[in-house]
C-alpha cells in the first residue's frame, strides 16, 4: 500500500510538471511567434517536455518492476511459511506412523486400519500441494527475468528448490513407515 502510495505520489508530480511545462509552452508561443524564438526559450522547453516523458515513462516502469519484486518477495516469504508447516505436520505424522496400536476386535482394528489410510492421504495430498506451490513459484521467478535472493548469499530459486526437495525426501521416508503400518494394521485385522 504504501508502496503504491509512493508511485501515486511520483506519477502525479511528474503529471503536474508536465502540465505546468505545457501552460508554459502555450504561453511563450502566445507571446512571440515560434519562428521568431532567438533566445531558444520554445526548443529548450520542448526538449525539457520531451525529457520529462520519457524520464516519467521510465518511473513507471521502474515502479512495475519494484511492484514485482516486492510481490515475488512476499510469495516466497509465505511460501518459506507454508513449507515450515508442512515441515512441522510431517514430523508429528512421523511420530503418529511409530506408534502402532492393535486390537483383537475386529471393528476397531478395521477403524484403525482406515483412519490410518485417510492420514496418509491427506500427508499426500498436503506434501503434493505445496510441492505443487514450489514449482509453480519458481517458475514464476525463472520467468520473470528479475533476481530476487532469498537472503545475502542464497538466490530465491535455490532456497525453494531447496525446500522442495527436502520436503520431497521428507514425504518419500514418511511413506515408508506409512506402507510398514498399514502392513501390520491390515495383518492385524486378518489376527482378529
């Protein structure tokens, strides 16, 4: 916001130079014939005109581009944000695949056995979605022709390929305990 205040702020003043180097060039030409400018008072403010566009053209480029640095910077900050949590979810997953209760009735083996099955699909599911958001972001920075550092010495693009790949790992280790727990769970409902 403040951001977009700041450009407001800058095109405006450029805006009302312009204005004001028009009203000043309509005046000197209501003054004095154009032919008859000796002192070059017309060119020079036609050329200053002239300057102004093209320096007001280059502001709001400069400004789009800092708009999208500004918006790349916060995509990936919030990614950083959701990877950590994901992070987080996977480790209590890997706490909750250890664990392994049985049972000689075959209703609550069978409940065991399917609440089981529904975690791993929503590990899946949640690990899928952020890779997913991994990819697309540094697509979007590899696309945008724009180097954003992720901080001092680590480019945007390897820190999220960085997460993504550990992440990656992440869920590849979890799925292997997941695959031994079901193992046990579906031979304890064969046990009951």
């Amino acid at each position: 916001e403040q951001c977009k205040e700041q450009e407001d702020n800058t095109i405006q003043t450029c805006l009302q130079a312009h204005a004001q180097g028009e009203a000043l060039l309509q005046e000197l030409k209501a003054l004095k014939d154009p032919e008859d400018d000796s002192t070059g008072s017309l060119q020079a403010v036609e050329n200053a005109l002239e300057r102004l566009n093209k320096n007001r053209a280059e502001m709001e480029s400069l400004w789009q581009t800092r708009k999208m640095r500004i918006d790349l910077y916060l995509r990936l900050k919030i990614f950083e944000r959701d990877a950590l949590e994901v992070s987080s979810q996977l480790e209590m997953w890997a706490e909750e695949l250890q664990h392994i209760e049985t049972s000689r009735n075959y209703q609550i083996a069978e409940q065991s056995f399917r609440l089981h099955n529904e975690s791993v699909s929503q590990m899946q599911s949640t690990v899928y979605q952020i890779l997913q958001q991994g990819q697309e972001l540094n697509q979007l920075f590899e696309n945008c022709g724009i180097l954003l550092m992720a901080d001092t010495t680590v480019p945007a693009t390897a820190r999220v390929q960085y997460l993504v790949e550990f992440l990656h790992e992440r869920e590849l280790d979890l799925e292997d305990l997941a695959e031994a727990k079901r193992v046990k769970l579906e031979q304890n409902i064969q046990l009951c």
